[in-house]
C-alpha cells in the first residue's frame, strides 16, 4: 500500500499546482501562434505520440489514452501519466534569415483507474465479459507564444520599430470514462476549458525618440468540450506458435471512431491604447487614450471526427492508421487573427515488442514504436497567398518497462523530427524531445479476504 499512497500524493500535488506549473514553464516562441487560436495542441499523449498519434484506436493495460475516451475500458491498473517536452526549432525566412529557438513545456497530466480489479478476478477465477474505466486529465488546448520584431524606414519618420508579443493559451480539464462489453466499447470526455491570452503591438519611432505607442488586448476564455468514441476488436484467430514463448500469436484488428459537435466558447475582452514605457519586458506610465472591456463574446468551436484501425500480432507487432478532419471553418469566431479552414491529420505507426516474457533480456520487453504523421493546420497567413500551413514528421520511441516497489511501470521516450510551414513566410525545421513516466497500481479496489 505504500506505493499506493505515494500516488496519490503525487496525484492531489500535481492536479493542485498544476496550473501553477503550467503558466511557470519557459515561453514557447512560435510566430504561427500569433494567427488563430494560437497552436492547437496535440492530444495524443507520449505512448501514442511515438507511433504517428494513433489515438482513435490506441488502448493499453496499463497507458492512458484520452484521443478515444473508450479505451479506459481497457486499463487494467491505476495509471498516473505525466509527459514533458523540450523542443528546438529553426526558422528560415524566405530572405534567408535565420533563427534557433529551444522551448519546453509540460505536456499534460493525467490519472485514470479502472473501476474493478483484475486480482480480484484471478483470485475469485471468475472471467468478466464487461469493465469499466474513469480518469481525469489537465492538458492544454492551445498554445500562444511568440516575439516578432521588424523595422521599416519612412519618408520625413524615419526608422518605424514594431514588435509584436503574445503569450497564454487555453487549458482543458477533462473528466472520462469507458465501458466495455466483450469486443465493445464506448466512451465519453466531458472538458472544462479556460485560460487567458495576452498580445501586445508596440510600435515606436526610433529617429525622433518618441514615446513608444501600445495597443494591448487581454482574453479570458472559458467553455464545455465534450467527446465520444468507441472500439470495436475483430479477433482474427490465432497464428503460427511463437518460438520464444510457445504459444500462438492472437491476431486482432481494432477500429476506432471518436468525435464531438459544435461548443461554445465565451471570451472577455480587455483592450488598452495608449503609451506606455518598459521596464525590463513590462510596459510601466502608462497614458490612456482609450480603454474598453467586452464580456461574454459568443463564439463555436469546431466539431471533429477521427477514425482509425490497427492490427495486433500477439504482444509482438503492431501496425495503425488513423484519419482525423475537424471543420476550423465553424469557430465563427471574429477576435482571432486571420482566417480559419478546414483541417485533417493523416497518422499511420506501429511498435515491435520481441518478447515480453522474456527474464534474461530487458530490452526484449521493450516497445520499440515508430511513425509518422502529415497534418494540414487551420491557421491561414496571410503573407502565404493561400498556401496551406502544413506539419509533417517522423515519429520513433521507446517504452521502457521497470518495476518500483514491485508494480510495473513505464518510461516512454520519444523523438519527433518535423517540418512545418513548408513553402510559406516562415519555414521550421524542428527536433521534439518527449518524455514520460506512467506509474501503475494495481492495489484499488481489492478485495481483502481474511481466514
């Protein structure tokens, strides 16, 4: 039990200082953030990550997956998840300008359980054709952070110095659960969203030092987001005998659907003009020459679909696919900057496992997962002429089992090599680091016997 408490220690500080945390963490710097919603963020955690972002059809014993809220009918262990990442991007300019740029960030944090104990089941030898599945979750929903400087030259002005400065985002707190019966299972995600955005455009005339000129504008978002999805696993019979352990390999496919409807969103507005002097990075003196406040500004978030299939050879081979659109065209939301479309995720990976019985050779029990992902973004720019803002990249990773204090857990690491924004204003070449630790408990709700 000891272990037992330590987790939930760790889950009640974590889900307590979270959003201290989260607001704590270096600034992410990404000037395609300044036109939207800001950088939408993945949902797919480190697991699914690593093999493309299989989310519409990944389930683990022992991993949470959030992307298809169905798949907690599967965990057969308190899992706590926590995932952190470090990223270094270059930016290229079409002029040939160049910048490298390392961020990080926490990922998300998450703790789901099943609602029945498998130990219980082995010691009564009873078999259950049903299960069920509950977690929670604070992960962010988007990102906003840049820091654009230019400077121009005018006739009779001189050199006109602007910069434009963003920071915040919007956070989802999610509460789902899953239920299973035999091959099928169902699920749903109930989100909390709030969170604030912060941009500045500061412009000064540098030649004839005047005062410099801000206008500043604070949102405040807050909304419901909710999801369903659902698994169905064909069994497909067993294969040839498995050398190393001696049994045959269970091959299956699971097919995924996950989706959600139009939500709302309400934002309240906060607008300063006027001037203003700064003070390492903090505009200080202010002069007013207008201020307005906006509460309660309606608008829609997109509705989504994603679906998805992946075959299973045994515990040994893995290979996905998935396809998800989300219609970005709907948010009918008129304080963002620029245009939004349509968008769609093409996501395709897999994992070799050699065997995970195995006693004398860990990193036979390893998951060596792989993949890759192509995705068109919502975001239109328009310094683009209409060229679609796209990310693609290569996805590879390790699952890494060990025990502590007699529980299996798992450390995932990940690597993401990517490009984004090809053939655009600003093109990124980046390198993602991921990382997380998911610790296991398979102690709740057991049921004591005594003699």
């Amino acid at each position: 039990m000891q272990f037992l408490n330590t987790i939930i220690k760790k889950a009640v500080f974590a889900l307590g200082f979270l959003p201290l945390m989260l607001f704590a963490q270096p600034k992410d710097n990404s000037p395609y953030s300044r036109f939207g919603f800001g950088d939408i963020a993945d949902n797919n955690f480190v697991a699914s990550q690593t093999m493309g972002g299989l989310g519409a059809t990944f389930h683990s014993g022992y991993d949470i997956n959030v992307v298809n809220p169905a798949s907690l009918a599967y965990l057969r262990a308190t899992s706590f998840d926590i995932g952190i990442q470090a990223r270094n991007s270059s930016f290229t300019e079409r002029n040939g300008n160049q910048a490298e740029i390392w961020t990080g960030n926490i990922s998300y944090i998450s703790f789901a359980f099943p609602l029945q104990n498998v130990v219980n089941d082995i010691l009564d030898r009873k078999k259950r054709d049903y299960s069920f599945g509950m977690g929670f979750t604070l992960k962010p929903f988007t990102r906003v952070g840049y820091d654009v400087s230019s400077t121009i030259l005018l006739d009779d002005i001189g050199a006109v110095e602007r910069n434009f400065q963003g920071s915040g985002g919007i956070f989802d707190f999610t509460w789902s659960t899953g239920f299973r019966y035999k091959q099928f299972s169902a699920g749903v995600n109930l989100g909390y969203l709030f969170g604030q955005n912060l941009t500045q455009n500061i412009i000064r005339l540098a030649d004839i030092n005047s005062e410099t000129a801000l206008l500043e504008e604070r949102f405040g978002y807050r909304g419901f987001l909710w999801r369903a999805g659902a698994l169905y696993t064909l069994n497909l019979g067993s294969g040839v005998k498995d050398k190393d352990s001696l049994v045959k390999k269970d091959r299956r496919i699971t097919f995924g659907i996950h989706g959600n409807s139009q939500s709302g969103l309400s934002t309240d507005l906060t607008t300063f003009e006027g001037t203003a002097a700064f003070f390492q990075g903090n505009a200080v003196n202010r002069d007013t020459l207008s201020s307005s406040t906006q509460t309660d500004i309606r608008s829609n978030l997109p509705s989504e679909l994603g679906v998805g299939a992946t075959f299973y050879s045994g515990e040994k081979l893995s290979l996905g696919v998935n396809y998800t659109m989300t219609n970005w065209s709907q948010a009918n939301y008129s304080l963002v900057n620029g245009n939004l479309k349509d968008t769609y995720k093409l996501s395709f990976g897999g994992y070799i496992r050699p065997n995970y019985k195995s006693v004398g050779n860990y990193f036979s029990r390893v998951y060596y997962r792989f993949g890759g992902f192509f995705h068109k973004l919502p975001t239109e720019i328009p310094a683009n002429n209409g060229v679609d803002l796209e990310d693609m990249g290569l996805t590879f990773g390790l699952g890494l089992p060990f025990f502590y204090q007699r529980k299996i857990s798992h450390a995932n690491l990940g690597l993401t090599l990517g490009l984004k924004g090809r053939n655009t204003v600003i093109e990124e070449r980046y390198v993602r680091l991921t990382f997380s630790f998911t610790f296991n408990d398979d102690e709740w709700f057991i049921k004591r016997k005594y003699n």
